[in-house]
C-alpha cells in the first residue's frame, strides 16, 4: 500500500468526524426516547429506564459509526480496487456521461 496524499488524509478525517458527530446525536436521540419518559413522568423505575437508556444510546453510537464509516468507499489499490473487500466501487454506478442514458436501457 503507498502513502495518502494529504487530501485523502482530509477526506478520511472529514468521515470519521461525521461519523463521530452524528453517533454522538443518534445516541442522544436514543438516550432521551429510553430514559426521557422516567425524568419527565418521574416514574419508579427511573433508575432502570437510565441505565437501559445509556446502553442501547452506546450501542446506537457504536453501529452508527460502523454503518457510516462502513459505507466509506475504500481506496483503489494497484489491482484497481479489488482484492479481499471487493472492488472500492461499482463500476456501472453512474452513466459515462451525464444526462444520458446507456444504449442497453
């Protein structure tokens, strides 16, 4: 594998913090639906409804980052992109050009 340019550093360093910033909401979202009720109706079981809440708002965290850091396309490498993970793209994605579509459509 060769070096990073810095704007492939940048680009990583981007997606990670997004990654980041919108776990961290999703938790929070997730957080207050679980435990929000046991603060605002002060329920019983409010102790409970925290620590359920804090879990499942970690494990939101967690697969929210795997889900957007696991959707970043992988760098193309020497083989053109394909090797134990597959290709870094679909090929076909988007049309050659523009506007246009393929004669076999």
């Amino acid at each position: 594998m060769g070096t990073r340019s810095d704007a492939e550093r940048d680009v990583i360093t981007v997606e990670i913090g997004f990654a980041v910033v919108t776990g961290a909401f999703v938790a929070g979202l997730v957080f207050a639906v679980v435990a929000g009720p046991a603060w605002y109706f002060e329920l019983p079981e409010a102790e409970f409804l925290r620590r359920t809440g804090a879990v499942v708002a970690a494990l939101a965290f967690v697969g929210r980052v795997v889900q957007v850091l696991w959707r970043f396309p992988r760098r193309r490498g020497v083989d053109g992109g394909t090797g134990p993970s597959g290709p870094a793209t679909a090929p076909d994605a988007q049309p050659s050009h523009p506007g246009r579509t393929s004669p076999d459509s």
